[in-house]
C-alpha cells in the first residue's frame, strides 16, 4: 500500500466522529453548521479520491 492511498482516511475520520459537527450553528446562507460541513466533504473527498489515482496510476 502506497502512502498516498492513506489521505482516503481523511474525509472518513473527518465524518466519522459526529459530535465533532453536530451543532446548529455558525450557520451559512441559513444551512444549519451539521448539514454544510458533511456538503461541503463531497468536492473535498473528490478531489482527494483524484490526487491518490493520479499519484497512483502515475506511480504504477
């Protein structure tokens, strides 16, 4: 296993503890704190899932 495939743990850990982000506030454009933090990880683990292909085919 390359080092690079362990940023795939990054989003997990960042979601996995839900009472790290279970507050209502601040709030953005009136989203409650919950919901934009686990929205705003889908472009985030993407462009993570991306990096470690690249760097992975790359290496390969």
């Amino acid at each position: 296993m390359r080092k690079v495939s362990l940023l795939l743990a990054v989003p997990f850990v960042a979601l996995l503890w839900v009472p790290f982000y279970n507050f209502g506030s601040p709030s953005l454009f009136g989203i409650p704190f919950f919901y934009w933090y686990q929205l705003s990880w889908i472009p985030i683990t993407s462009l993570v899932i991306y990096t470690v292909f690249r760097k992975v085919r790359d290496d390969g």
